[in-house]
C-alpha cells in the first residue's frame, strides 16, 4: 500500500514522526540508513559521548507513561543511556514495524504530474507519497577534512561518527586524534586512559567547562516526575527549551546548580577584579557562561575570556602546553558550549601530547602516521573528530528535486532559503524536521523535534480535511523570514567577525558563510508558526487542483 507519509531518518524526530502521525491515522514509512533507531545517538558512539542537555529535559513529552516509567542513572546522560530510552520507545510505540532499516535514500523527487514524492534508495527500491518529511537531523554528515595523503593510512582509521558498535581495543596503542569540538573533549579524557600514548592534534584550542557529573538521585528524579505537566509548559516558555526545573524538596534551596551561574541578570562588568575572581574561585569555570554582558558586550566577553584564560593556566601543568590550550581570538560564546569531564587534567598525564597545528600544520598524513612541519608522529590508529556539515549537510546530501526540476542544492547555493526551517518554496508537500531557520540545534532538541512534527501532522490534517492538495511557501515569506533569522542574530556573539562556527558554516570549506538556526527563542519561534497555521497558513501557497 503506497504511504501517506514518507519519512527519511529514525532518530528522534523520525521516531516521533511515526507516533504522531499513526495517531492521526496517517501511513507512515520511514527510511533509514542505519540499522537501527536512535540517529545521533546509534552512530556517535564514541567513547564519552554525552549530551549537554540534563537528561530529565532532554526526554519526550508526548507520553505521560513514557515519562513515568523511563529512569535516567545520571544528571547528563551518556549515549548508551540515550540509545537505550530511543530502542525502548520504539519497542513500547510499536515504531520498528514503520521503519525500513538499512536504507539509505539517494534521492528524492516531486513528481508534478501524480503530485507525489518518489524516493530512492542505496537498496534499488523506489518509495511514493503525497507527503516527504526530512528527519534527516542538524549533525548527521561527518566531515573528513582533506588531508593531503589522507586515504594512504595503513592503520585503523575512525571517525568520532561514525564509531564502530564493536568495542575497539586501544591498549598497546598509539593513537591520533585530530578537532577538539565537543565530540574531541568528550573523547580525549576516555582515549587517554585507553591508549598507549595519544596524540591530541588541535587546530582551534577551546572554551571548555566542567559539565555536571552527578548520578541521578531518586529523590530528584521523583520530583521531576511529580512535576512533569509544569516542567513541560515551563520548557515552551524558555528560549532554548529547558524548564531549568530546579527540585525544591530533595535540593536545599541554598544550593545552586551549577548550571544557573551568576543569574539571569547579572553583568561581569558590574563586579571589580577581585569580585571576579573570588566569583570563579567559589563556583567554578562554568560561571562565566551565565552573566549575561558576556555574549552581547564585546569588552565583558573579553573580560570573560581573560579569567578563562588565567584558570585554564593554572590547570595545566606544563606551561608551553597550557598556553597552546587558550583559545585567544574569538570568544566565549561564539561557539556551541563544550562540557568536559577532565579535559585539562588530561593533559598533565605523560601519555598524551598536544601537537599545535597553528605552529606545526600538519604537511601530510602517511601510511604510518601524522607528520607536521615539525616531526613525524607515527600512530596505530588516526580518529578524525572533525565534527559535521552541519544543519544543511543531510539535506544537500539527499539530491532533492522539486517543481519545475529545481534542485535544493540549486536553490541552496548562497545559504539555506526556507520559511521557518520548516518548508523550502518549489518543493510542495516536503517538510523539514528542525530545518535551518528553526531554533533547532539552539533548543533543547526533543522540544523542537515534537513542536516541529506537530506542526507539521496539524498541517497535512488541514490539507486532507480541506481537500487541499499542495502547501508550499511563497517567496515573500522565505525572504521575510530569513531577514529576520539574519537580524536577530545580530550583535549577539554567534555572529561577531572574529566567529567561526559550524552554526555558520565556516568549518567547511566553500561553504557560505551564513547564520542558520534561529537565535529569536522557541517560544517567540513557536508563536509564529501557530500564527501562520490559525491564520489558514498565512505565508504559505496553499493549491487544489482543478
Ligand atoms: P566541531 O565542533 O565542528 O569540532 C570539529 C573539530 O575538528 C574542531 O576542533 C576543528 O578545528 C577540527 N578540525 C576540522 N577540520 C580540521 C582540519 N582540517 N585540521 C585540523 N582540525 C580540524 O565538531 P564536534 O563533532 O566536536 O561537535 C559538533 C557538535 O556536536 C557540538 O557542537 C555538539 O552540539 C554536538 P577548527 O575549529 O575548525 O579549527
């Protein structure tokens, strides 16, 4: 039976796709190259991969008994935890019996005349519907830098990525590690410990802080539990999706989180020097991420980075090294937040040598290792930890074609043009899933991925039951939209010169150089997508056919 609904990816977004829709008696397929749910979570499996949300937040709403019966063993959670809350929804919802594991979908094209989508596949198969949604994921095309010499390594190669679900044996090893992103820091600590001696290779030196590495407490959880209904009206009311929800009867109140920082309002200019310090020296590293002059005041941000700067010295214990470890010319806040979990004190351990390609490029990679303008360093294993073609790269990457035979890549060639990072104009009835243009990757993802898909299941509801055949934005509206996500991104750090994020697609060569998730707020966000749906779909083209 043709589906209703063809769905491309199983991760979080295409497994909640599934739920809703089904609800909404919808047919729904979904195509997945992996051979399994969990998206994000089945494929960077690297070891200390974590999430940088609180476990409690980062967790589906739609289902009371799913938040009741699911129990987090820690504040952050590690991916395995992670993989296994994504196999226990799929197994509770039913979800599997909707996925098609193991293929990967090559290309996707609107068919104007039957007004379908046809999908095809790495497997030979072909797949139609009136309705294609892109769950394909913000982080989900790895990047492989062009190294000279790249494909010539002999040893065992790996990508943070992409890691193997076996476990790889590094005892005896020596081992290579090029980026220090996040998936870098969450590596390093773990890699150290494993290895013979590891080889850190870093380009760009990082802002990193302690992240929270507490066990989940019962009493904590149960009061999350209790207060599940207020947590979730409490995410829809915060720029990035969390509740900050902070347990009252199992934490003494006087105790903050280290999470909260300074506190909403508070400026690093407002304090002296000294203030400052004792300010770091009482709560940590972490707090300069919460004053708030930090991220819109160029001369605080400085101010920020200097204490950043002089902690960080004070961890390492060779000096040489600790200063090759400071990031100096861009700021805090440029760049997605890395949590550690002892990523300086690594450093001070005998088996592990940062090499600094500002001063040393690497000139080439060989059969046996990495050699620089300084030496050679010759390595068992190389892993390239070298991020993602971020928030574009999946949907590129899926040669998608729409009315009149437009490519999206076409269509994409100076930056990402869409109306709420939800639909592209000239491609009817396809729907992305936390899009460029949406909070996304700035929101706690499973909010932004239940808001997304609801909009989207009310929206086929409103065609079917309208007897509309085709939705689609008007030109007016993309343009309209992608000059807001432009203003107000604006001033703020993400965009200062001196920034180079994958946010803004400077981490891979060519790309242009444009500001893509919605820094607005999800509620503000949220309000506008509900406008344009009560409105009958304002800034959208709405078609029946004679
Ligand atoms: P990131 O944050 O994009 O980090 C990639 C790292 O790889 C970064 O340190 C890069 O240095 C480095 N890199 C990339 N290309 C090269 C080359 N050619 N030579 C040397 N070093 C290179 O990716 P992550 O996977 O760590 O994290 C992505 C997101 O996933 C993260 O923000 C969380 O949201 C989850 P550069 O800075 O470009 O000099």
């Amino acid at each position: 039976m043709q589906p209703d609904v063809l769905v491309v990816g199983a991760g979080f977004a295409g497994m909640y796709a599934i739920y809703r829709f089904r609800k909404q008696g919808l047919n729904v397929q979904v195509l997945e190259a992996g051979s399994d749910v969990g998206g994000t979570w089945y494929w960077n499996r690297y070891p200390g991969a974590r999430c940088d949300v609180p476990s409690l937040e980062y967790s589906f709403g739609f289902s009371e008994e799913l938040e009741q019966e699911w129990d987090w063993p820690e504040v952050f959670s590690a991916q395995p935890d992670i993989l296994r809350y994504a196999n226990h929804i799929a197994d509770r919802f039913n979800l599997r019996e909707h996925i098609r594991f193991n293929t990967r979908v090559t290309g996707v094209a609107y068919d104007e005349e039957t007004r379908l989508w046809r999908l095809q596949t790495d497997t030979g198969e072909s797949f139609s519907a009136p309705y294609c949604v892109m769950a394909t994921g913000c982080l989900s095309v790895p990047n492989r830098p062009a190294l000279p010499g790249a494909a010539s390594f002999a040893g065992l190669e790996l990508h943070t990525a992409l890691w193997p679900k076996e476990d790889v044996d590094l005892s005896g090893k020596r081992v290579g590690i090029i980026g220090t992103g996040s998936s870098g820091v969450q590596a390093i600590p773990e890699l150290a410990k494993a290895a013979e001696h590891l080889y850190v290779f870093q380009r760009t030196p990082v802002y990193t802080v302690p992240a929270n590495r507490k066990a989940m407490r019962d009493a904590v959880q149960r009061e999350f539990k209790d207060n599940y209904g207020a947590i979730r009206d409490m995410q829809q009311n915060n720029a990035g999706g969390v509740s900050n929800f902070r347990p009252q009867r199992s934490v003494e109140a006087a105790r903050r989180n280290p999470m909260d920082g300074p506190g909403a309002e508070s400026k690093i200019k407002a304090l002296t020097p000294a203030e400052r310090k004792a300010v770091l020296k009482a709560r940590g590293l972490e707090t300069l991420l919460g004053f708030r002059d930090v991220y819109t005041d160029p001369e605080a941000n400085e101010i920020a980075n200097e204490l950043f700067r002089d902690a960080v010295r004070e961890l390492v214990d060779d000096a040489e090294t600790a200063e090759a470890l400071l990031p100096k010319d861009y700021g805090l806040g440029c760049k997605r937040q890395v949590l550690d979990r002892d990523y300086y004190a690594t450093f001070n351990r005998d088996n592990v040598t940062l090499v600094d390609l500002r001063a040393t490029p690497i000139e080439a990679v060989t059969p046996d290792g990495i050699t620089t303008s300084a030496q050679r360093y010759p390595l068992d294993v190389l892993i390239y930890a070298t991020g993602f073609d971020a928030m574009t790269g999946a949907l590129l990457k899926a040669n998608i074609t729409g009315r009149g035979g437009q490519t999206l890549n076409d269509k994409w060639r100076v930056g990402p043009v869409a109306y709420l990072g939800l639909q592209m104009r000239g491609f009817p009835n396809l729907f992305t899933v936390t899009g460029p243009g949406s909070p996304s990757v700035l929101c706690n993802m499973l909010v932004a991925i239940e808001q997304h898909v609801n909009w989207i299941g009310d929206c086929i509801d409103y065609l079917q039951t309208n007897h509309i055949d085709s939705i689609e934005p008007t030109e007016q509206a993309e343009q309209d939209w992608i000059a807001h996500v432009n203003e107000v991104a604006e001033g703020t750090m993400y965009t200062a010169p001196s920034c180079n994020s994958w946010y803004l697609g400077a981490n891979i060569p060519g790309k242009p150089r444009i500001f893509m998730p919605y820094v607005g707020g999800y509620p503000q966000y949220k309000a506008r997508c509900d406008n344009a749906a009560r409105e009958g779909y304002s800034g959208f083209e709405l078609k029946r056919s004679a």
